[in-house]
C-alpha cells in the first residue's frame, strides 16, 4: 500500500508542477518522453551521490548498473583474452 501512496503523492505534485509550468496534462508525446527519461535519471542520481560522499568509485558504478536501468540493455560482458 505504501508505494501506491507515495506514487500518488508525486503524481500529485508533479501535476501541480505541470500546472505552474503551463503544460498541459497527459503532455504532449516528446514531453512525457523527457519526462520519464529525467525520472530515470533522477532515480539513478541518488545512488550516485551517495557512492561519491562515500569516495566509492562511480565510473563502473554506472556502466553496470545505472546504464542499464536508464536503456534497459544489459552490459556486455567483459572480453577475456
């Protein structure tokens, strides 16, 4: 029940947020694409951060799981001679 909520929660806002900018909602096809694409992003930035404040390293971070969350293409797998 409580992701319902929360999705609920941000859809509202998100929906103000549409309002205030003049959008109009469901958004035109090119905007809710944008969209979605900053939500993927924007869920990915939070790991991220956290790996820098820690010092963890962030470059294979991304490439192996951020990647593909955000295209939904697996890594290819490391070539070993």
């Amino acid at each position: 029940m409580k992701p319902y909520l929360a999705a609920l929660g941000i859809g509202l806002l998100v929906g103000a947020l549409y309002s205030l900018l003049g959008t109009r909602s469901p958004a035109p096809p090119a905007v809710a694409l944008l969209g979605l694409l900053g939500m993927l992003l924007g869920e990915q930035a939070v790991p991220l951060a956290k790996r820098v404040i820690h010092g963890q390293e962030v470059a294979s971070f991304w490439k192996t799981t951020c990647a593909e969350r955000v295209t939904g293409i697996p890594p290819e797998p490391d070539e070993k001679p």
